[in-house]
C-alpha cells in the first residue's frame, strides 16, 4: 500500500475510532464507517492539513469511500 | 462551582464596558484570557490589573483580514481558544428613512459577520478538542426591536439565528453555542442617553433600574462553564424583566 494510503487510513482509524481493516478500498465513510455529515467535514480538514492541499467542496462531495480519498489526495498532492 | 482553570477564553471588545468585566470574570475563575478591541491604552490598563493568564491581541473587528488572524493569534498566545466571547458591537443609530447603506453595512459587518467569522475560526480547535463554548453577546432589542436601530437590532437577531444553527450543527462534539441578551446596561452605551430617555426606559424595566456589567458577565460565566454542557442554542436574557421572552 502507498504511503498516502498508509497516511489517509490512520486519519479515518484515529478519527471515526474503527478497525484498521473495515477501511477497505471500496468502504464508504457513512454506510460502512459509521460516519456522520460532520465527521466526513473534519476528515476532509483533517486531510487537508496532513497532506498540504485545498480539496474545494464540490470536490469533497466526491470523496465517499476510503479509495476515493486515497485517489483524490493522490493526484492533488 | 464555574471553574475554568486550565481553559483558554478569547473575549472581543474587551475595552469596553461589559467586555472588560466578562474578562475580568472568567479569568477570575481562573481562565486564561485574551482581550481583544480596538482601543489599545484600556486592554493594557486591564491586562495589568489582571496581570498574569492575560494577553492583549489588538483587532479591527470591520477589518475581514484582521479578523481572520485573531484566532490564529489567540492560538499562539495561549495554546487554544477553549471559550470564544463574543461581545464586540457598534452603534449607528438613526431611524430606516435616513439611514445610509454604510450605516448599516458597518453595523453587520462588526456585529454579525466579525462573529460569523470568528465561530468559524475558532470551530476547528474546539472540534479537536471536542469542547467548546461560544457565547455570543446579543441584546434584547434582537427580539422587540427598537426604533432607531433597525441595523442593530437586525444584527443581533442575527447572531441568535446563527448561534443557534451553529448549536445544532456542532453539539454532538461537546461544543455548546449559547446568547446572552443585555437589556439596559450602565456602560458608555448607554451613558450617551438623556435623563428624559432614560426615564422613558426605566419605565418599562420592572426591575426599575438598570443592570451592571457584572450581572451579564456571571450569565457568560456559566454558559462557558463545564456545569452549562447540556445548554446549547439558548438564549439568556438578562433585562430586569424589561422583555419576558
């Protein structure tokens, strides 16, 4: 697994307090992760200051599952 | 009971009247405190009677760029923002048919809009955190009205809408967003009145008298309290009956 996926995963563990192995690629934040609309706005700042990049709002209401952070924070950073 | 020692207030206009005594207050319960206004000569004079636990962060509150560092600011002075007071206001009174744009522009833009950008600010440590207290000073005019001050009256109707959607949003993480609204108080405000305007208000205050900044400052006190966790997008009027809302 890449380092930006090593790094995005321990965000979602330390934040939303879930197994290590729940955040699979397809996981969904809300559906699988038990996230709620607050949570999916502190990972996004979370993520932003881990990594040094501004991810717009209509470009956060993409982000849904564990791949796609790891996807987006890949090609922005 | 309202203890704060360890906990980090941010108080705007703290030059003032009521500011200074909120200050005074929650740094006597043994806050650390930053004051914050635009008059620099009483922020120091108050800093040095509270002396230590208090630091003096200038800020012009109609300025978008000054108010967007004075959290960061406040952050760097004390570690964190815990509590965020906000009670900067100005006044530009006259009634609708001749109050120019920029009469009411400056007054929302210090009173509403400073205080939006400040929540805002002051949200993400506090999220960290996961506690928070907000207290937005609003007034009783923000629920009666009051001719001449359609600008500010708006203003502070404001800041109770926006305080409590931001309750709402946020409550689940331990922050809590409550209003405190001042009916008459004894402050340079409202030493601007005449005898005969006075009068006219006092007529309508049951209580008969006006109140004193220390009676607003405790209400502050204990909605930025542990023991207040469980109030969120309230309102405390403290009005001597003037308006039982």
């Amino acid at each position: 697994m890449s380092d930006i996926a090593d790094r995005v995963k321990k965000i979602v563990v330390e934040h939303l307090g879930v197994e290590e192995d729940k955040v699979t690629e397809t996981a969904s934040f809300i559906d699988d992760l038990g996230a709620d609309s607050l949570d999916t706005v502190e990972l996004v700042m979370a993520f932003e200051e881990e990594f040094g990049i501004e991810i717009p709002d209509d470009a956060a209401e993409t982000i849904q599952t564990f791949g796609d952070a790891v996807k987006f924070i890949t090609e922005a950073a | 009971m309202f203890d704060l020692t360890g906990k980090t207030a941010l108080v705007t206009g703290a030059s003032g009247g009521i500011g200074a005594e909120i200050a005074r207050v929650l740094h006597g319960a043994g806050a650390r405190v930053a004051l914050s206004g635009t008059r620099l000569e009483p922020l120091e004079a108050l800093a040095a009677e509270l002396g230590e636990r208090a630091h003096v962060l200038a800020c012009n509150l109609s300025d978008a760029g000054e108010v967007e560092g004075l959290v960061k600011r406040a952050v760097e002075a004390m570690g964190s923002v815990d509590v965020l007071v906000n009670n900067a206001g100005i006044t530009r009174d006259g009634l609708m048919m001749r109050m120019s744009d920029d009469d009411w522009q400056s007054v929302v833009d210090v009173n509403l809009t400073a205080t939006f950008r400040l929540c805002r600010a002051a949200l993400r440590g506090m999220m960290k955190a996961r506690w928070g207290r907000i207290v937005n000073i609003s007034s009783v005019v923000g629920t009666t009205g009051n001719a001449g001050q359609v600008n500010y009256a708006a203003s502070k109707a404001g800041m109770v809408g926006m305080s409590k959607s931001l309750a709402a949003e946020v409550a689940s993480r331990g922050l809590t967003v409550n209003c405190v609204a001042p009916g008459f108080i004894e402050t340079a405000m409202t030493e601007k009145l005449t005898e005969a305007q006075r009068g006219a208000i006092l007529g309508g205050v049951p209580a008969g008298r006006m109140g004193t900044p220390a009676e607003i400052a405790a209400a502050v006190l204990y909605l930025a309290s542990p023991e207040a966790g469980y109030v969120t997008g309230a309102v405390l009027h403290v009005n001597g009956g003037m308006a039982m809302i």
